[in-house]
C-alpha cells in the first residue's frame, strides 16, 4: 500500500489533483488508517497513470471517471492526434539535445525528467527519447558532437528511466520480465526504453543490463518466476556471438519462459534457433501487442 505522496510521484498527478478527482469523481476509493491518512492500492496506482495519461490527451476526467480499466486501456491505445501533448514531446526534445550541444549536463537531466513526469509513457519514448538519442548518435557520426556531449544524454537516459522503472516495480503484481543483453552487445538504451513501456503497462520489469552471460540471465529468470526474458541485439558484427549465445540461452531456459529479442542486428537470429522458442519483436506497437497478450493470458 502506498501513501499519497509516493502516488503522486509515480502518477505525475499533483496530490491537490488526486484529492479534488476523489472528492468529485471517486476515480479511486484508498483505504484510510485511523488517522485518516489515504493508503492506495497497486492497481489504485496504475489506474490514475491511465487517468492522467487520459485527461492529457484531452478526455474529461468527468467521463473518464465512469470507465472501466480496459475502457482506460483502449481509449490510450487511439492514436492521438497532433496536439499540445505531441507539441510538449518534441519541445522536451529540441531542450535535451540543446542541452548537450550547449554542455548543460543539468538542464539535459531537468528536461528528461519534465518529460517523464508530464506525458504518457508511449508519447515519452516515441517523441522524446528516440528522436533525441538518433539526433545525438546522428550528430556523433557526423563529428557534430563529441564523446562527451554524447554522454550527457544518454548517462541522463540511463539515470532517468532506470529510476523511473524502480518506481514501477514497487508497485507491479504481475509475473516478472527479464531485460538484458548477451555478451558483447553494449547498447542498452532501446532496451531500457522497451522496459519503460512494459512497466508503464503494469508489468514488473527486472533490469540487468548489458553483456551478460547466457547461463546467468537464464538462472535468474528461473529464479525469479519470469513469464518471459527480452533481450536486444544492435550490434551487427559477422564476428559477433550472437548467435551461438542466443542458442545457449535457448537451451537453458524453461520452454514456458518465453524468449523476445528486437534491435536492428535480429533479423539473421530468429531462423538460428531451430526449435521456434523466440519471438522477432520488429516494433513499439509489436510489442505492445505482445504484452497485452502476456498479461491476459495471467488473468
């Protein structure tokens, strides 16, 4: 159970909001100890972030307040059109990519952290992350920026969404998932973002990392229960181990942990494991589509 504080800042909802919503709409019901202090439920939590998400894109709280969970969920899974949340993405990026050209390591950390607090998570990833790491990368390649301007972004990315994930699994009841990269594949940030995606849909998302061995990511989601394991392959190297250490993964874990993999360097991958056990995950809307269908097949 969470206190009214702790909702507020996993939710981006002001605790004056959260308030006003229950005195008028009864959006949630928190329980309350004898003092009257609130206590909010897992699921209290994960169905205000759909509120706020929700009233963002220019739905009432009035009529939102009378939805049921999957009607939240379809009304967010719409495409929204061009408005002041998409005008607000592209903002927060032009700032981040501002920030490292001017070496402004603080703002780029103020405006990533704006971001996560302001929009939907989908709106975060798409408009604001991507197109700013692919700017960064873009303007590295070109001699545009150097190594240092490079890491004020992506060490502001990597601090941002990882505590941001932490958050979230405080709060998640679902069957745990397990994001990592095999070794010698050092990019991680796709990776991270996906795992920002997955938390924000309610599931708990366990993070190790990059280049880890097969036979400890397949230990530690057994381990853990994990209804599934990600991983992310950017590296696109005739020479790389991809293949054989996807394999070993393969042949290590349980054949009802299910296996994903996405990253520009997969394409080659799939066909290398004989048996069918991975998932070619190619895009953001596949994978939401695989979530969703994790997480009804729970319930």
């Amino acid at each position: 159970m969470f206190t009214i504080k702790a909702v507020s800042q996993a939710t981006g909802v002001s605790i004056e909001t959260l308030r006003a919503w229950e005195r008028r709409y009864r959006v949630v019901e928190p329980q309350r100890d004898p003092n009257g202090r609130r206590s909010y439920s897992p699921p209290d939590v994960i169905r205000l972030r759909k509120l706020r998400e929700a009233t963002e894109r220019g739905h009432a709280i009035s009529k939102l307040a009378r939805f049921t969970d999957e009607e939240l969920a379809s009304v967010l899974a719409t495409p929204a059109n061009d408005g002041p949340v998409q005008l607000a993405a592209k903002s927060f990026a032009t700032q981040i990519i501002d920030a490292a050209e001017d070496y402004r390591p603080e703002d780029c950390e103020q405006a990533l952290s704006m971001a996560l607090a302001l929009l939907p998570i989908d709106e975060v990833v798409t408009a604001v992350l991507a197109p700013a790491l692919i700017e960064v990368g873009e303007r590295w390649h070109a001699g545009q920026f150097n190594v240092a301007q490079e890491r004020i972004v992506t060490g502001a990315v990597r601090r941002q969404v990882t505590a941001v994930l932490d958050t979230y699994s405080k709060i998640s009841t679902s069957e745990p998932i397990v994001f990592a990269t095999l070794p010698d594949e050092r990019h991680e940030l796709g990776l991270l973002m996906t795992a920002l995606i997955a938390a924000s849909k309610g599931v708990r998302c366990h993070y190790l990392g990059p280049d880890i061995p097969a036979a400890d990511i397949a230990t530690y989601a057994t381990r853990v229960g994990a209804s599934a394991i990600v991983l992310s392959f950017v590296l696109q190297d005739p020479r790389s181990p991809a293949g054989p250490a996807l394999s070993d993964l393969v042949m290590r874990t349980p054949k009802d942990i299910q296996i994903w993999i996405g990253g520009r360097a997969t394409t080659d991958l799939v066909s290398a494991v004989p048996d069918g056990r991975v998932t070619f995950v190619s895009d953001y809307a596949t994978f939401h589509n695989e979530i969703d269908a994790l997480l009804s097949a729970d319930h």
